[in-house]
C-alpha cells in the first residue's frame, strides 16, 4: 500500500497542488476536481497529456481517479446517458494517466427516511441497482477499469453485497471507515470493531482517511489508525490510502493545513515491517493489556441486549471484566445470548 493525496483537497488547481505534495514527499496524487476549473473525467485528451507531463517532471505518479460516477440515486434515462459520457471521460484519463483504479457509485444512494443499510437486505431493490448500473459496469469492465466503490450513501456491507452480485473480480471497496462510524444506528465503536475493520480491508482497493478521525484540534471521532493500516498492511495488497480531507466547517487549520497533517499524521502511524500475518491479528495487535485487578475482575450484569449483547460479548473478552449475566424484556433473546456467552 501506498500514501496518496486528493489534490483538490488543497482547495487550488492542479498546476498549483502537485508541487505541494512533493514538497511534502509525496509521491502520489489522486484526481477529483479543480483541475483546468473541471473534474478529470471532463479533460481533453491534450489537457490529460499536459497533466501526464507535469506529473512525469515532478516525479509522481496516479494514485486513483476519485469520480463521483452514478453518484445519484435510481436516475432516469437522462441522468443515465450523462453518466455513461462521464465514464468515456474517466476511460481516457485511465489510459493517458496509467492509472485503471476508479472509485465509483452504483445509482444507490440512501436518503432521508431511508434504513442504512436497506441495499445489503432487499433483493428487489439490488435487482433494481444491478439493471440500472449494468451497462456502466460492463462498459468499465471492457475498459480494462478496477472500480472501487465508496461506502457514502450507502454502507460497507451494502458495496460488499453488490460486489459479491456483480462478481467482477479485482473490483472492490473504497473504504471510509469514517462514514460509517457516524451512522449511529450501525453502533460501531471505533475502538473495538474488529470485525467491521477486518470485513471491510478484505474487500478494499483503496482507503480513504478523513483529517477528522487523525488530526487533534478537529472536534470528531478519531479512529485507530495505526491499527488500521496495520490490517491493511497484513491484507498484502499494493493499494492507496488518499488523503480525501473534508476540512470541516470550524477547524482551525485551512484546507492546504488540514491536508498536510493528515498526510504527515497518517505517515506516522504507517507500520513498521514486521506485521502480523493476519489482518485480524493485526487489527488486535498491541491493543490488549493486563489490569492489575485482573485476578478479582468487576463484576458486570447488562441489561438491554440491542447494542447490549455486542457490549456484553466485549466484556468477555476485556481484561479485569467479567460478565455476571444477561437481561433483556424478551425472554429468548436473554436466553440465547446467556447461552452464547455462557452466563445466566
């Protein structure tokens, strides 16, 4: 895996980013937007030529086409065809720039009132996604493209589904485990989901870090990244993680800064060699301890098994903690996870 950089997340034109980026030691950029004032998919063949040159007398290379393809929701055949001429244009800029890996929508995107999560357990509404985006992903997949698909809009294992119905392989997730973090009702605590963070590396081809889950002085959940990109590491596979910033409003750093220490902070939480060979003992790696107590452990009954019975689980497994027992209104779920855990 590689450190990349969205350069428009420097909030200047490209002619204007890419010196900034290596100045800082980067050694590849990812394109979006501002760049001649349009987005990548919308260059002229010469434009994406000059583009390659600067990138070559820099020094540095693509790391991924970060376009917000078929990012709408269910369209009509208009929006459909317009989609379709975006993705000529991200066609040509794969072969000028040398760079197949695409981050894309698939024409699902939840919205107000909308259940997180609906795509991964509704059939009808998948087959819906499927027809609509089919001839999008057959014309990628001719291309030569590598699509990855952004959990916004929808979740991580609403893309994992619709990966595994559209079968193409070497396609995969562009994971931001900040967007799903914040959807409350997905209830993952960022220090503990474990399996949430090794589902998703299995499936990424390329990793998004947002400067709210690494930069101090940004009022926004941080994630373990240093256990993050140890997982990735021990997934073995040659991706990007991209610097896609998302400065937000009230931060006390400007655009240019708030990249710049997101770059240099996730630098340093980059692992070292020597990772475990498992992405799930990466994940777990240097993040349990001993209690002093741990011979005479608090004693803990949780009551409510919703959220409870994964808070229960992690008693289990928490050193010092011992889980006494389990409550809930609904007598068989109380008696299943009582069972599962091994308590009363």
């Amino acid at each position: 895996m590689f450190l990349s950089v969205f350069s428009d997340e420097l909030f200047c034109d490209v002619s204007e980013a890419l010196p900034k980026i290596k100045s800082w030691g980067g050694a590849y950029a990812d394109f979006r937007g501002m760049i001649n004032g349009k987005g990548i998919e919308y260059q002229t063949l010469d434009e994406l030529k000059d583009l390659k040159k600067t990138m070559d007398n820099l020094g540095l290379k693509t790391g991924a086409l970060q376009s917000s393809l078929c990012k709408v929701h269910l369209p009509g055949p208009e929006r459909q065809k317009q989609e379709l001429e975006k993705l000529e244009g991200l066609i040509r800029a794969a072969g000028i720039l040398g760079c197949r890996l695409v981050r894309s929508f698939n024409y699902w995107q939840c919205h107000e009132g909308m259940e997180a999560g609906t795509l991964a357990v509704r059939p009808g509404e998948m087959g819906r996604v499927l027809d609509m985006f089919g001839p999008v992903a057959e014309r990628a997949k001719d291309a030569g493209l590598v699509f990855g698909f952004e959990n916004c809009g929808q979740t991580a294992d609403e893309v994992i589904a619709l990966l595994k119905a559209l079968n193409i392989p070497g396609w995969g997730l562009a994971w931001d485990p900040h967007n799903d973090i914040e959807i409350t009702s997905l209830g993952l605590d960022p220090e503990n989901c474990v399996d949430y963070y090794e589902r998703c590396l299995k499936e990424a081809v390329m990793i998004h870090v947002k400067a709210a889950t690494i930069v101090p002085g940004i009022d926004r959940t941080k994630l373990p990244w240093d256990r993050i990109l140890r997982g990735a590491a021990a997934a073995g596979k040659d991706i990007p993680v991209s610097m896609e910033t998302h400065n937000p409003q009230g931060s006390p750093y400007t655009h240019e800064e708030a990249t710049k220490k997101t770059f240099e902070l996730t630098q340093s939480a980059w692992p070292a060699a020597g990772t475990p060979s498992s992405v799930r003992g990466a994940l777990k790696a240097g993040r349990e301890f001993i209690r002093p107590y741990n011979g005479d452990p608090v004693r803990f009954v949780v009551a409510g098994l919703g959220m409870g019975s994964f808070r229960a689980k992690q008693l289990t497994e928490t050193s010092g903690c011992r889980l006494y027992g389990v409550v809930d209104i609904n007598g068989e779920k109380a008696k299943k996870t009582g069972e599962e855990l091994d308590v009363p």
